[in-house]
C-alpha cells in the first residue's frame, strides 16, 4: 500500500502546533499582565485606605488634644 496522499500531513501537523503553541503562550502572557494590574490595583488600594485612616486618627488626636 503506497502512501502519495499523506505526503503534506507533517507540514500540516507542524503548523497546527505552532498554532496551539502560540496560543497558549498568549494566553499565558494576558493571564500574568491582567495578574500584575490585579495586583498593582490592590495594592493602591490598601495603600489609599491606610492612607485614609491614618489622616482620620491624626485628625481625631488633633482635635482631642488641642
């Protein structure tokens, strides 16, 4: 039994695994650049929050000690 009709289906295989390679890597980079803005968001936001308070019982001893 010849095989003449199978001769393009390495090439076709190769190309269909650079194709899911590339989309798992790209899927991979968004996952970790939407991790680091997460992050990044959070810790703003701790960092107004503390911010906050810290200003509300400077304001609070101020005005009990004055």
């Amino acid at each position: 039994m010849e095989r003449h009709n199978e001769r393009g289906i390495a090439m076709v295989v190769a190309l269909f695994m650079v194709l899911i390679t590339s989309v798992v890597g790209t899927t991979l980079m968004t996952v970790a650049r939407t991790e680091t803005q997460s992050t990044q968001n959070y810790r703003m936001t701790s960092q107004a929050r503390y911010g906050a308070e810290s200003a509300i019982h400077r304001a609070a001893n101020y005005l009990l000690n004055t």
